[in-house]
C-alpha cells in the first residue's frame, strides 16, 4: 500500500538528464548563471575574438575564454574597459540596469570597438532600449536560453 507521500516523491522524481533546477534551491544566484557554450562560440564567431568578459568569474572564463575577465571583486564599474571586443552577460540583480549604462557609455567613449550583450528580450524597458540606441544589429533566439550554474546543471525556469 502506498502513502500519499509515496505517490508525491515518484511524481516529483526528476530525469537528471532532462531537467535543471526546479524551484528554488540554495546558491540560486541569477547573477552566477553561466552561458552555454554555443553562444559564448557564437559571440566568438562574431566578434572574432573575445578579449573583455566585464561580468565574470574564473569558473565562467573557462568556457568564455576572455583575455580579461572582471570577477565581482574586481568591481567593473571601476574600470575602463579598453578592449577590442567585449562579450556581456550582464548580472541579472540590482546591478543590471548599471551594467547596461556602463556597457553603453564605453562603447561611446571608444573603449572598445565591437561587443555582444546577451540580454532578454524585454524590448519595452530602459536598459533594452539603451542597447539598442548602441546597436548595428539585433539577435533573437526562437527560446529561452538555459542558462547552467557553477556545477553545470541546468537552469529552468530562467
């Protein structure tokens, strides 16, 4: 015979395989979120190389392979960012909307010549609409993009 909390823990068996995080959990930190690697090699493609990765980690420069990367303790906003190419995947948290600002505001100066900001597609906000007041060329995907954490487990729900 089996319980009702027996019929509730094999509903909610996950395939860990197919599915990411669910809900949420511990270290959850949007601003941690790592892109895939075929979107990090897409900006590379585009960009030709990626010498500034301004929002990063040491864990995510793996993939993205930038010659400079600012970790949260470097704190981007304190620096310029002198580069050729820059690839931005902003943080998600309070930060976000600064993040953009300052992306913008280097690229005006002639800090760098060309970058990719990996952003969603809220077209009706400031931050949007301040990136593409700054943009040549616009990309949009057919999904969401699931974005993986420190240990390489998906992300759903992002």
């Amino acid at each position: 015979m089996t319980t009702r909390t027996d019929e509730m823990i094999m509903l909610n068996k996950a395939d860990s395989n197919r599915l990411g995080y669910v809900g949420k959990c511990s270290g959850r930190d949007s601003d941690s979120w790592f892109t895939p690697p075929i979107y990090v090699e897409a900006a590379r493609t585009v960009l030709g190389r990626i010498d500034l990765d301004p929002f990063s980690s040491d864990a995510a420069n793996l993939t993205v392979g930038a010659a400079l990367h600012y970790t949260e303790k470097d704190d981007a906003f304190q620096h310029s960012w002198m580069a050729h190419s820059v690839f931005m995947n902003p943080p998600f948290g309070r930060p976000f909307r600064r993040a953009v600002e300052k992306f913008a505001e280097q690229y005006r100066n002639g800090s760098f010549h060309s970058g990719i900001v990996l952003v969603n597609n809220c077209t009706e906000t400031r931050a949007f609409q301040l990136l593409l007041n700054v943009s040549r060329a616009v990309c949009f995907t057919d999904h969401r993009i699931s974005f993986s954490n420190v240990d390489g487990k998906s992300i759903s729900g992002n």
